[in-house]
C-alpha cells in the first residue's frame, strides 16, 4: 500500500501573526496612501506618499521590525 498524501488543509496562522500583519498594514497605509487605495481602504485619500528618502526610510523602519517579530 503506498503512502497517502497529506491533504488535510495547512493550520490556520496564530492570531498573534495575524494581529502583527494588521498593525503592519494600519502603519503602512498611513505612510503610503496609493497603497491604502489598492487595499480599498479610505486613510489617505488627499494626499500622496512621502517620495524623499525620510519617506522611504520610514517605510524600510517599519518592515524590520516586523519582520523581525
């Protein structure tokens, strides 16, 4: 008899990798408004992301971080 696959479906993320995901994506759309938008989201609607490398560097502050957690 061969071995059956395993087709039970993958575990469900730890809410504590979903609320890290939720912040990161609250923060982001803060930064990034074009980003708010393609998530259809309303924050930022009257203003364009911050293009200087203080903008930039913001965003790459807030992945480390997060990915780090």
């Amino acid at each position: 008899m061969q071995d059956m696959p395993d087709t039970r479906p993958a575990a469900a993320p730890s809410r504590r990798v979903r609320d890290i995901a939720d912040a990161y994506v609250d923060q982001l759309v803060a930064l990034n408004p074009i980003v708010a938008t393609r998530l259809g989201r309303p924050e930022g609607q009257d203003r364009l992301p911050d293009p200087s490398p203080a903008g930039e560097g913001a965003e790459a502050d807030l992945r480390a971080p997060t990915l780090a957690s």
